[in-house]
C-alpha cells in the first residue's frame, strides 16, 4: 500500500513525463495563461522587485552569444513594427537631448571609424550621393516646394524606372529639376524628372523637360 507521499511523488512524476512528452501543448497552455490579468499583474510585480538581477541575467545572455540576442531582436522588431515605431518616436521625442550628447560623444569617439562607414558608403551609394546633394542645395538656397521619397518613386515608375534623356533602364536613377533649383525651379514633384547620372550632369544649368517627347 502506497502512503499520500509516494502517490504524491508518483503524479508530480507522471505530471512532469507528460509534460516532456507534449512539449508544444506544454508551452501553447503556459503561453495562453501568461495572458490572464492576473498572471500578468504577477509578472509584472516580479520584474519589478527583481530588476537588477534580471538586467544582469539578460546582459550575460548578451556577452554569452550576441548574434542569437541580435537575431531575436530583429524578429521582434519584424513582428510588431508599428509598436516598435511608435514606442522609439516617444522616447525619441522625450530624450532627444540625452540622445544628442550621447550622439556626439560617440561620433567625436569613433570620429575614424565613422569616416570609413561613409565613405564605403557613398562609392556604393552614387545615385543617393547625387540626390541628397540636391536635397540639401535646395534647402539652402531656400527652394520652395518638397515631395516624398515613396512620390519620387512613384514617378520613376511612372516612366517604367528609365532615364528620359537615354532611355537607359538598368542604370541609378537620380533626381533631376527640369529648371534648376539655381534657376528658381521648385522641389516639387512637377518639376522633378528621371535621369541616370551622366545625362543629368550633362544637363547641368539648363532647363530641358524630357517629359515631352
Ligand atoms: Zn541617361
């Protein structure tokens, strides 16, 4: 005859087996009751007394293998991107001068580093090169007018992605003013046209609208 400790010990046994065996439904039902309210609230008084040592724990994590934390991070992100969105605009917003002194803390530490980032980047990159130096003349020369980068493509499509001076296709394509911003032309979209590198600098100063074929 069995006494109540042994049957005790026997169904935690039998509890922990099946268990084992049914991993998956084991994790769906721990998921499922991590959602009640009360399990939550439970959670949430945990984290909170136990913060540092948790913070800890997640930081070896870190050291102990940071491209798995890196990958999981990422699928995170991919998951819930609007939150995610949302959530660094507000801390954006509610830091942004902690964030600045740290920015240029780091950038006057890694002033070399930096420089070799942005270089490598501009040789692959000659077409953005291109157009963020107009963005910025137009800016400065006070250019009325603005479009959205999703409007600019939206137009290269328009024209099938090809330059209207050659009609070359499998080429960067860079903005071009049809009047020049030097020459009082806008930054907005009517005046903006597709052309790969070499016809827009070969259209430099002058007004030509290849649009009108
Ligand atoms: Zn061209």
């Amino acid at each position: 005859m069995k006494t109540e400790e042994e049957k005790r010990e026997a169904r935690l046994a039998y509890g922990k087996a099946w268990r084992a065996a049914n991993l998956e439904k084991t994790r769906a039902d721990d998921r499922a009751r991590s959602k009640e309210p009360r399990r939550k609230e439970q959670a949430r008084t945990h984290y909170a007394e136990n913060i540092e040592v948790i913070r800890e724990r997640d930081r070896q994590r870190y050291r102990a293998d940071p491209a798995k934390k890196k990958a999981a991070a990422s699928r995170y992100i991919e998951k819930h991107r609007k939150v995610v969105t949302e959530r660094s605009r507000a801390y954006y917003t509610k830091n942004i001068e902690t964030i600045r002194r740290k920015l240029k803390l780091y950038r006057r530490n890694n002033r070399d580093m930096i420089r070799r980032t942005v270089n490598e980047w501009r040789t692959n990159n000659p077409a953005k090169v291109v157009e963020y130096r107009q963005r910025r003349r137009a800016r400065h020369v006070g250019a009325s007018g603005s479009y959205r980068p999703s409007d600019w493509e939206a137009l290269c499509y328009c024209y099938d992605n090809m330059c209207l001076c050659c009609g070359a296709t499998h080429t960067p394509l860079t903005v071009d003013h049809i009047i020049p911003i030097s020459q009082g032309g806008t930054n907005d979209l009517d005046n903006l046209q597709p052309l790969c590198q070499s016809c827009n600098s070969a259209k430099g100063v002058n007004t030509i609208d290849y649009r009108k074929w």
